[in-house]
C-alpha cells in the first residue's frame, strides 16, 4: 500500500511539476542546472505563487485517492474503516477540531504580532488574496486528509494490532511523521535537530487527539486549521509553504515555536477533550484487543478497541 501511494504521488502527482519544469526548460535552457541544484524551488519555474500552491498540493490529493481507490484490494478494507472504524464519517469532528485549532492559532499570532511587531511586515493585501483563500481551502484539506490517513489511521491502526497497545502506535507514527517532514526547507534552514521536535510535537498531539476521540477526523480538522492558517496568514523564507501570505515573519525562532505549540497543543487536547466528554487520559496507555470482523480483515476494527 505505502509503496504504491509513493509511486502514484511521484508520478501522476508530479506531472504538474514535470510540465511546468519542462516548458521552463525549453524556453531557458540554463535553468536546469538550477533546477538540479535546488528542485524544491518553485520560484525559478517563475510561476504564479497560487499556481505554485497548487502543483504542491496536487501529489497529495492523487495519495489520497490512490489509497481511496486501492485500500479494497490491497488489504480487504474499506476507507471509512481507516477513519474511525464505525463506517461512517463524523464531520461534527472536524469542524469543532478545524475551529478550536483556527482559534488558538489566530490568538497566538495576534499575541505575537503585538509583542514583537518589527518580525512583521505586511506581505500581501491583493486580489490574489482571495485566490489564495479559494485554492488553500479547496485543496489544503486533501494534504491535511492525506498525512492524516496514513499515519493517524493506517500506520497507528497496523501498529496497534501488531503492539496490542496505545503509547507504541502514537510514539511511532509520530516520530515517522517527524521524519517524513525532516525534508522540509526549514530542517535545511535550522538544522534536523531543531525542528525535530516540533514535527514530531504535531504527531503526538494529533495522535492523542486520534485514540481519545477513537478517529482521525479531529486530527484532520487540526492539521487543515493549521496549514490553512499558514498559508494565507504568514509566511516566510525558509517556510514549506511558499504563499503570498497576509504577512511575512522576518526571523524565525524555532524553540519560541516549538514552545508556542506545545501550550497550543495542551490547550487545544484539552478543549476538545471538554466538549467531546473523552474518556481519562489513562486510555492512552491501555491495551488493544484487536476483533476480526465476519467482512473484514483482522486490521479492521482498531478504532473501536481503542476506545
């Protein structure tokens, strides 16, 4: 399964990319060697930085449905069974989760904004704004779905049988989370160790939201909220997503956000754990027993035994 989301991401999802980086190349031949140089530089495609969003986002939601279309043949399951194990979606999940992460996110930017206003300078206020906001919410979702599915649902839910508990699944697929992201630009800007633990800090914190709420839509409201806010509210240089944002964040500092975030992340656990009536936080360190249903493969149902 992972092996063939790969290769439909890098393929049918990067023939954008692929046709943008080959009429660029045919008008300016010297442009390939700064492509091979810096690949993840949409900038010297010289391309709109909407249409540039958009090419970036486009792999994901070609993952997404490749999982859709193979998670049936590949290992006797259904998609919604990867969500929450119930057959059905809670949408009511995602919105209050989107909502209350948007929330905390606008205060703490606003807090920031006002106790240090010279990092801060106004970036955009175009037309293209609102072109932005239409591609960030139309697509951003299918990014934030797509990491979501894999490790908040497929890889916690396999390691969940394979451990028959709660703390293996969320420790690994949150270190795996912060690996696959050791690719982003700010890990080459600041360093691995650095953003690390904010990347993995994400993992852990959408997936105890996961095993509380028995389900990812939590989490993928959460993660939406979060690169919809980034995406059109601030940005800056060394930033993975490269938007004409309302602002742009002159000097970034890791360790002030790493800090922001894990108060954030209590907060917004907490929050949600209020208006969801979760159980104990104890649950996170109970056993799974794992029940093979009569239409389904032993993975199935997961979710509910993490309940």
């Amino acid at each position: 399964m992972l092996a063939a989301v790969l290769v439909a991401t890098n393929t049918l999802g990067a023939l954008p990319l692929l046709i943008a980086y080959a009429k660029k190349a045919a008008t300016d031949p010297q442009v390939v060697s700064e492509i091979a140089a810096n690949p993840g530089n949409l900038g010297i495609l010289g391309l709109d930085p909407n249409l540039g969003l958009l090419i970036m986002l486009f792999p994901f939601l070609i993952g997404l449905l490749a999982f859709v279309l193979l998670v049936k043949p590949l290992n006797s399951r259904t998609f919604k069974v990867t969500i929450n194990g119930r057959g059905k979606i809670r949408w009511d999940r995602f919105l209050v989760s989107f909502l209350v992460w948007l929330i905390l996110s606008s205060l703490y930017f606003f807090i920031y904004l006002k106790a240090d206003p010279s990092n801060f300078t106004l970036n955009n206020v175009s037309g293209t704004l609102l072109v932005l906001i239409i591609v960030s919410f139309l697509f951003v979702p299918f990014q934030a779905a797509f990491e979501e599915v894999i490790f908040r649902g497929y890889l916690m839910q396999g390691f969940a049988v394979l451990a028959r508990n709660r703390w293996f699944p969320l420790l690994m697929t949150s270190l795996l989370f912060g690996l696959m992201h050791s690719f982003n630009p700010e890990v080459k800007e600041f360093g691995f160790l650095t953003m690390m633990p904010q990347y993995v800090a994400f993992g852990l914190i959408f997936g105890i939201v996961t095993i509380l709420d028995d389900g990812i839509e939590a989490a993928i409201g959460a993660h939406t909220a979060n690169n919809i806010f980034l995406c059109i509210m601030v940005t800056h240089e060394s930033s993975a997503l490269q938007t004409p944002a309302v602002y742009e964040q002159q000097n970034v500092y890791p360790y002030t956000e790493f800090a922001a975030l894990l108060v954030t992340g209590i907060i917004f656990v907490i929050v949600l754990k209020i208006i969801f009536k979760w159980d104990k936080f104890s649950l996170l360190l109970g056993r799974v027993e794992a029940k093979p249903q009569p239409d389904h493969s032993p993975y199935t149902d997961v979710f509910s035994s993490l309940r």
